[in-house]
C-alpha cells in the first residue's frame, strides 16, 4: 500500500514532516489548512507531497 509524505523544500523537519498519509489527499489537506493560516506571509516554508516511506532515522 502506497504512503506519502510531506517534504520540506530547505530539507528540514517539522511537525508537518513527522506524518505519514495514507493518500495524497489526506496529505494535500494538511498543507492548505497550513497555507490558508498564513494569509500571504513572507515567512511560510514550502512543502512538496511525495510517495515513499517516511524516513525519520536518518
């Protein structure tokens, strides 16, 4: 069965990183709910959904 998780773009990890999804939709969900919070901040990391194992080990 297929996981995604959600990436960083500077490599670093978070709250938001920590988490494994089921599908990419429950992962998508995530992230708009973390961009409509900013309202347009300078300060906002950005993300990317990829399909894989999480890896917290590394």
């Amino acid at each position: 069965m297929p996981s995604f998780r959600i990436l960083r773009d500077d490599a670093a990890g978070d709250a938001i990183t920590n988490q494994a999804f089921a599908s990419y939709d429950e992962a998508h969900a995530v992230l708009e709910r973390y961009y409509a919070d900013l309202c347009c901040s300078d300060d906002r990391q950005y993300y990317r959904i990829e399909e894989g194992p999480l890896d917290l080990g590394a």
